[in-house]
C-alpha cells in the first residue's frame, strides 16, 4: 500500500520544493541506483540474517524515507531517495521469499503456491487503485507531501504484524 501511495507523489513534491529537473533527475537516479546496487546482494543478506528481519528493515527504511520527504532540502531527500531504492529492492524480494520458504515449511503444494501468487498479483492491482484515490485525495487537502506521511501507517502496520506474528526463515534451509 505504501509504495502505491506515494509513488505518483515523488515528483510534484520536490517541483513543489522548487527544485530544478536537473536536481530532480538527480534525486530519481539516486534512487534507482541504490536499489540496482543493493538488489544485487539483499537475497544473500535476508538469506543470512533472517527474511523476518530484513521485512522490518523494509519497514523502518521506508519510513525513515518517508520522514525525508517533509525537509525541502537536496541533501536529505537524496538520502531518502537512496534509501527508497533500498526499501524498493526489500520490497520485491524478502517479502516473496518468507512467503515460499512458509509455504513449503508448511507442507502446501507448488500448484497452491501458484493459487497464492495469483491471488496476491490481483489483489495488489486493486489495493494500487485504492491506494491511488487516497493519496489523490490527500495531496488535494493536505498537499504533496500528505500521501508519504499518511504511506507511514501501513508501514508501522507491517513492522508490528511481521514482528509479532511471522517466524524466522534462513536460506539453504532443508526441507522436510
């Protein structure tokens, strides 16, 4: 849900923060990189450190990004850009691989894990159609900025529900 508040927000906000588009390019380059270089190596770490902690570290990652986006200053919205594309890289990764490791731990067949995916690719197209009317609807009354601070309550969410409720899972574990 996060990720869908805010991403059509990016830009209006730093132009409503006068910002130039070369400065703006800037910002987006620094957010795709971060996430190209630490795409390369999050696997390996979520493999090491647990996929249950690295999703709190997408979480609080994300959050701290979404805290830069309320100081109108290159310095700290670059360092929010870079860790939106670390966050982006968790995001598309440790989520999924938590869920396969549970899914199989579980006893489930891959034809339900496919049913899951399935289930998963539909609903995240409709919670992004939601998502985009909020943050629509907030940056008309609250301004640019409003969509990032409302994007920090399902973060919040996230973080307490995965910490509380989830079990670790490594990588190279056997299965049973």
């Amino acid at each position: 849900v996060s990720d869908w508040l805010q991403g059509p927000y990016v830009y209006e906000l730093y132009v409503s923060y006068g910002f130039s588009r070369s400065q703006i390019a800037e910002l987006f380059v620094c957010g795709y990189a971060s996430s190209m270089v630490v795409g390369t190596c999050v696997g390996g770490l979520a493999d090491k450190l647990g996929r249950k902690t690295m999703c709190i570290i997408y979480s609080v990652c994300y959050i701290s990004a979404c805290f830069t986006k309320m100081v109108p200053d290159y310095w700290t919205l670059m360092l929010g850009r870079f860790l939106s594309g670390v966050s982006t890289s968790l995001l598309f990764s440790v989520f999924e691989s938590w869920m396969v490791c549970e899914h199989y731990k579980m006893g489930f067949s891959a034809i339900q894990l496919n049913d899951t995916f399935a289930y998963c690719t539909f609903n995240n197209g409709l919670v992004a159609v939601m998502a985009g009317l909020v943050a629509n609807w907030v940056a008309d009354v609250f301004g640019f900025v409003a969509p990032f601070v409302v994007a920090i309550l399902p973060l919040t969410v996230v973080a307490a529900t995965v910490s509380t409720t989830w079990t670790e899972n490594y990588g190279n574990q056997q299965m049973e």
